[in-house]
C-alpha cells in the first residue's frame, strides 16, 4: 500500500503551483508515481526530475536521446529487476515492447533467470550488472567493447539512464507507490514484477570486503573530460554555461557528463536544489551522501560526502564507521534512522520496512525522507558515472565534485 498520497494541485501554495503545472505540461499526463513523492516535499524538485526524465524518456522529439530507445527500454528492464522496482517495470513494459524486445527475454529477466540475449542486450546487460553489484567498476575489456559499440555520447547516456532509473526507483520503493487500477488499465496486459526476498537488516547482512576509498586512485578518464568552449561543439556550449552557473566550473564527472550536454544541463539542474537549495538539513544530507558514496565503493562521490560531512559536523568516528562498514558504539537514533533508511534501499529488496519507516519519518518528517530518498538517488547516479568512466577525486577541486 503506497505510504503517501496525492498532493493536488489546489492544496499546494499559490506559489509552487507553477511547478505542479510544469510537471503536467513536460509530461502530457497527470502528476503521479515519483512526482506523487516528490510533492509532497518540493514540487519544484518534482519539476526538475520531470526536466531530466523527458530527456530519457522522449521518443521522436528533437532532443530525444541519442542512446537508441531499445537500449534505453532493456535498461529499464535490467535495472527494475536489479533494483526490485515495481513501478518502474511498469511504467516502460509497453515502451519496452514496442521497441522489439521479445517477451521470453522480458519474462526470463522479470523472473530473475538468464535470457537468451543478442550481442548489444549482452553487453548492456553486463554494463548493468557490475555498476550495481560487486565492486560496481566495469572492467577493461567490457568498457572497451562498449565505448567501441556505443560510442561516447550514447555510452554516457547508457550509463546516466541507469542512473536515472535508480533515482526514479528509489523514492517510490522508500514509499510503496503502486501503480492505479487505471494507469494499469492504459498498458496492455502484463505480468507485474514481483519483489523478491525481503528488507535488508543488520541480522542479514553478510560481510564483504570494502574497496578502499582512499586518495591513490590515479587511473586516467577513460573518455576525454570536456571542461572549456573549445571542448563542445558550439551549440552546446549554452549546456556548459548553465551546468558552470550552478557549480563554478565542471567537474570531473560533468566533465565526463558534456559528452551529452543536454543531459548533463538537466542533471545539474536536479543535483542543484538538492545540493544547495533543498530543506534537507545538512548533517542529513551528508550521512546520506556517505552512505550512497560507501556502499557504491566510489572514491570520487565519498570525497564530495567527506567535504558535506565535515562542514555539517558530522563525528569523525561515524564518518570511519561508515567508510569500514562498521556500526559505531554510539550514535544518535536520528542519525541512525537515515543510514538504516538508505541501507535498506540499497541492499536486500531494496524495499524499507515498517519499523525503518517509521524511525525516518517519526526524526525527520515525511518531507525530509522524501528529499533523502531523492539524493541517495542523485548521489548513485553520480556514483555510476564516476565509476564507469574511472574518476578519481581531485583533492585540489577549485569547486564542488557533484
């Protein structure tokens, strides 16, 4: 049973309805599934992800994504089930469908066996999979092959739109949105994906060994980092200003992001509010960005958590507890509800159980757990990106990394 319901238009403040309007307008439909969510907090984050997701999901339009709109529905695919999201495999089944994807490979993957796959789907499938599992790095020889098959601009994406997809599907499992008997009506017929196992817990957990995250990190880019004018082509370089307004300058892993500036304009856009105009208060903000940043094993993202956590005053030895996976003796219940929150939806069934819920909700209300779910989405975005394309954090950064 979803855990929050429908922010209408009439009950938000005359000033924010602007935004409940854009996200009707930039969608074509009414406001439901993460903008449910997101309303009922900030509805102009709810604009902003709105903003990006029709980058992603367009199809036909002139700024549709250059990745093909198979690749992106086997993305969805691959990342629903990876990530026990319901709503998501839901939302793209026609999409999915429709882009010629045949249904023993739709069923073996909702079902979690291995599809018989053709050579493009193989290796996106294994793009998938290490970013969101193991160590989370994508080895040499894979990376070579799809850089060689995708391209930059279109591998860029690939990996954004599994990003996308976590940001999405995060926030609606936090909060249980389920689709309506009438948005289910609208799709042909379809066999749900289920969710599987259950809610992680410290009982639950098995121990693996935790990469370091520490400064050696000295391996190259593995694609060119496009920071200045000269670097894109001209009509994009509007993209570089508007990402260079809201940062200072680019970063690393938007120096990786250009290579699809489009995309990299409305990321930034997303990552701004909740960065640094969002009500999430900071020290929450950090511990979420630490446990993001940690359990993708991203030295680059856990810099930027480090920066958050010491401005926030965030304790040395939960900061070290974190970083070795270890529970510190002592630590606030409120602090403990985020990380407890964010566990859970990065680990077991990637679902949040009643007693975790009612922990980060009872300490931070449900506008501040929405937000957390949200840039615990953000921050494993970034985290892909950054560990995809090799990224190590510059400790030297003239201006924010994320």
């Amino acid at each position: 049973m979803s855990r929050l319901t429908e922010v209408t238009r009439e009950r938000l403040p005359k000033e924010q309805r602007r935004f409940y309007d854009a996200v009707k307008s930039i969608r074509g439909r009414p406001v439901s599934g993460p903008f449910i969510v997101l309303m009922n907090s900030s509805p102009d984050l709810a604009a902003r992800f709105a903003h990006l997701g029709h980058y992603f999901h367009s199809r036909g339009q002139a700024d549709e994504a250059p990745l093909p709109v198979r690749a992106r529905a086997f993305v969805s695919l691959v990342g629903s089930r990876a990530l026990d999201a319901p709503y998501e495999f839901a939302a793209w089944i026609d999409t999915v469908r429709e882009a010629g994807i045949p249904q023993e490979t739709i069923d073996a993957i909702r079902e979690g066996k291995t599809p018989s796959l053709d050579a493009e789907e193989a290796l996106i499938a294994k793009i998938c999979g290490a970013l969101v599992s193991g160590d989370h790095r994508i080895d040499a020889a894979t990376f070579d092959a799809a850089l060689a098959h995708f391209g930059p601009q279109q591998l860029v994406d690939l990996v954004s739109t599994l990003g996308y997809f976590a940001m999405i599907a995060l926030p609606l499992n936090a909060f249980e949105i389920a689709m309506t008997p009438k948005q289910i009506a609208l799709r042909k017929p379809f066999t749900p994906l289920a969710v599987n196992g259950s809610p992680w817990t410290l009982n639950s957990e098995t121990a693996r060994a935790l990469p370091p995250l520490g400064s050696g990190h000295t391996a190259a880019p593995r694609v060119p980092l496009l920071t200045g004018h000269d670097d894109v082509a001209p009509e994009h370089q509007h993209f570089l200003d508007r990402v260079v307004r809201s940062r200072g300058w680019i970063s690393p892993a938007f120096a990786v992001l250009m290579h699809s500036a489009d995309a990299a304009e409305r990321i930034a856009y997303v990552g701004s509010h909740l960065l640094y105009e969002s009500a999430l208060p900071p020290a929450v903000r950090a511990l979420v960005l630490l446990a993001g940043a940690r359990e993708f094993d991203c030295a680059y993202t856990w810099r930027a958590a480090i920066d958050a956590a010491v401005a926030a005053g965030i304790d040395a030895t939960v900061i070290q507890a974190i970083e070795h996976g270890e529970g510190p003796a002592e630590i606030a219940p409120a602090a403990l509800a985020v990380l407890d929150f964010c566990r859970q939806l990065m680990r077991g069934n990637h679902h949040v159980d009643e007693s975790v819920y009612e922990a980060m909700t009872g300490h931070h209300g449900v506008p501040v757990a929405v937000l957390s779910a949200a840039m615990l989405g953000y921050v494993v975005m970034m985290s892909m990106i950054a560990n995809a394309f090799d990224l190590a954090p510059d400790e030297a950064a003239p201006g924010p990394l994320l």
